[in-house]
C-alpha cells in the first residue's frame, strides 16, 4: 500500500509520506520502519500577503490624481453633480476612452476631453484677451525690433496668439498656452467665426456685398462663403471662419474696395466694446467653456 501527502496540507508543516508495503521493511526502535516515511521534498506553499498589502498593490495600478468631476467643476463645467451628469452621459473622455464615475486623472499626463474637445486640466493654464492696437505685431519675437502682443501681456507663464492679425489691423486676439483648445480654434476645420468691422473705400454696391457673400477668387483659391452686410456707407461688417493671410483686406480688395481700417471686434463667442486698444484682461471661467463649447462638434468642411 502507499500513501501520498494531502494537498491540502497546512504549509507550515511537512509531511511524511508512506513509500512502502510495511511488511517488506525492518521496524525500528518504536516499533515503525525507519524508512517507511520520507521527508516531502517540495518546498511549502507560501503565505498569501495581508489584505491590506493586496489593496495596496491593487489601487498602484488603478489612475491616481484627482477625482475627474472635481477636474471638471473646477474648470467651470458646472457643480460636481452636474459634472457627474456629464460623465454619465458618456460625454468626457480621458486618453481616448469614455469616462465612468470615479475615474481619476493626473492633470500632467491625462487628456481629456468633453463632446470630443480638449479641455486644459494642467495648472497655471491662461487665457488673456488683447485689444490689438495698430503698429504692434501678431508674433511672440521680431527681429526688426518692432512691439509684439506678447510683451504687452504678463510674461509668466508664457502664452502665444491664437492665429493673427496684420500690423495695420487692430482688434480683439487671444492668448494662451492651452496648444489644444488653440489648434482647435485657429485651425480651419474647428475654427470659430470672427467679426470684422471694415471702413473701405466708397459704397460697395448689391452685386459687390453678393460677391463677398458667396465667395470672392483669390491667388490661393475663393473663399468660403460669408456674412457681409453694409449698415452705413462705406462701412462693412464681415464674418468669416477662415484663417488666411490678410483674408479681409484681399476680399475687399477684390471687389474694387480697399480697405482703410480694419477691426476684429469678435472671436467666436468672445466680444468687449470696453476694452480699449492696448488693453487686456484675463477670461473668467464661464468664457473659457463657452469657447470649448464653440469649437465642439463635427468639424466643418474645408473648402
């Protein structure tokens, strides 16, 4: 007869193990073969970690950071609930996955997005709106030693213009070093409508305000159609979603108008009669939504 050890053996106590028919072996001293059992040779099991340590190791490879409704609500997505809504709702991302509750995000690493729009969830991250005046250029540096839009905003954190405005044009221009909302609204797929006021030269007639609207040729191409209404003689006021070089003065231009002054007075949602040129002011919460909300949803068609 033999005998093998139990497999559920407690692991801190080995085993002896029959491997033989008795009645073929010498019994010993206390009446038992000596060499009926053998040592296990295997090695015991080992002891499962605490509980505590097994959470440890667990909550290690789960996101750390802040709870992502506490991200959004401080960025100004609305109370924590509402901002749970949105979660639920399957309108936030992270990294390219739909967002459940509780999930947690690393403001250095993370990218979210709500309706398919990043949003910025670093810290330090600035919006400044400027009133460009005349003689200052759209550029970070220039070489011929000329004022940019950047020294005129605070120097840290460093920020960048969102698209540009001519030297000779003035207006409202964004700055910030949020580069995805910024791509997002420069880029002509994404890009939010701008305003333009422009004095030209004599009354532009029907035929010139229909051809501005439906689209003007150009060296690099006609443009995309826009909104142009004349409301005191020789004043145009001009929207459009492109970004070309000079685009308004061109368009003008073309239909026998040039232009003698030109004003951006809105970017997308974002217009201030009050602000003086030369003047800027940082955005508050609520515009800065309102402009993640403006460049949401499906892109537009490149003409």
């Amino acid at each position: 007869m033999s005998w093998r050890r139990s497999s559920t053996a407690c692991a801190s106590i080995r085993r002896l193990t029959p491997v033989a028919d008795p009645d073929d072996l010498d019994p010993g001293d206390d009446g038992w073969p000596t060499d009926w059992f053998e040592e296990d040779s295997e090695s015991p099991r080992e002891l499962e970690p605490p509980l505590w340590e097994q959470w440890a190791a667990t909550s290690a490879t789960l996101p750390q950071g802040e709870r992502l409704q506490k991200v959004l609500s401080t960025r100004g997505f609305g109370s924590r609930r509402v901002c749970e809504d949105l979660i639920s709702a399957g309108r936030v991302t992270v990294n390219g996955e739909v967002a459940v509750l509780g999930r947690r995000v690393d403001a250095e690493v993370d990218q979210v997005e709500v309706d398919g729009v990043p949003i910025g969830v670093r810290a330090g991250l600035k919006y400044y709106l400027l009133n460009k005046p005349v003689g200052v250029v759209t550029t970070a540096s220039d070489p011929q030693g000329r004022p940019t839009v950047v020294d005129i905003v605070p120097a840290e954190p460093r920020v960048y213009p969102v698209g540009r405005l001519d030297v000779a044009t003035e207006g409202l221009l964004l700055l910030t070093n949020d580069g995805d909302l910024a791509h997002r609204l420069a880029h002509p797929s994404h890009g939010v409508d701008k305003e333009y006021l422009a004095e030209v030269e004599g009354n532009v007639s029907g035929g010139g305000l229909r051809r501005l609207r439906e689209g003007v040729e150009l060296d690099d191409g006609i443009t995309a159609p826009a909104k142009v209404s004349q409301p005191n003689p020789g004043i145009l006021r001009i929207t459009i979603h492109e970004g070309r070089n000079r685009q308004v003065r061109r368009m003008c231009e073309a239909v026998g108008h040039p232009v003698t002054r030109l004003i951006r007075v809105r970017i997308g949602p974002l217009r201030d009669p009050q602000l003086r040129p030369g003047e800027w002011r940082e955005l508050d919460q609520s515009e800065v939504i309102t402009l993640v909300e403006s460049v949401a949803g499906a892109p537009r068609r490149i003409r």
